[in-house]
C-alpha cells in the first residue's frame, strides 16, 4: 500500500478546493492532526476514512488508492516515458475523469 501518495493525493484534492486541514478533518469527523498524518503517509485511514475522505472530496477511492492498485494502468507502460511522466499523466487523466463526472452531475441536476 502506497500511503505516501494516497496522502499527496488527498492533500492535492484538499487544496484544490481551497478547505484546510481543519475543514476536512471537520467534514469527515477525524482530527486535524490525523488528516496531517494522512497526508504525509505516516498513518493508515480505514476503510470508512477512506470512503469519507473520497466522498466528501468528491473523487473515487480508486483515484485515491491509483498507486497501490494492480491491474491495467491509465498509462500504458509500453509508451516511451518515464515514471515520473506517466504519473504526470495519470494525475492529468484522473483530473479529466473527475472534471467529466462533475459535468455529468451538473447536466442531471438541471434536468427538470
């Protein structure tokens, strides 16, 4: 498991909504200090931090769980990059998913 970068992870989604450690710890009922923890990678969240966090953040556990996970990659590793380019690439891709399911919630919502 790659706490690390889940932490990188719910710390990029954080700032990008503009919320403090203190308001997220708020919103998913944990500590400031735990969330501090989590974003370093220095402690585990459970399942249901987790499901939280990816709830009230508005992204998949998926995406929060993308380096730890097995399977085909959003990047295929036969494409000439490196490490660093590819997840560079599956942070813009897993931006792009997050972007298209906000559209898609906004078209549901202003149907009559």
């Amino acid at each position: 498991m790659d706490y690390v970068d889940l932490g990188r992870r719910v710390r990029k989604q954080r700032k990008i909504r503009g919320w403090t450690q203190e308001m997220l710890a708020e919103k998913i009922g944990v500590s400031t200090s735990f969330i501090g923890h989590v974003e370093r990678g220095t402690r585990k969240a459970s399942l249901e931090t987790l499901v939280a966090l990816a709830n009230t953040l508005e992204i998949s556990v998926d995406y929060l769980l993308a380096a730890s996970l097995e399977g085909e990659p959003l990047v295929p590793k036969d494409l000439n990059m490196r490490d660093n380019q590819r997840l560079a690439m599956q942070e813009i891709m897993a931006t792009i998913q997050t972007h298209l399911m906000n559209w898609n919630k906004d078209d549901e919502d202003s149907k009559p």
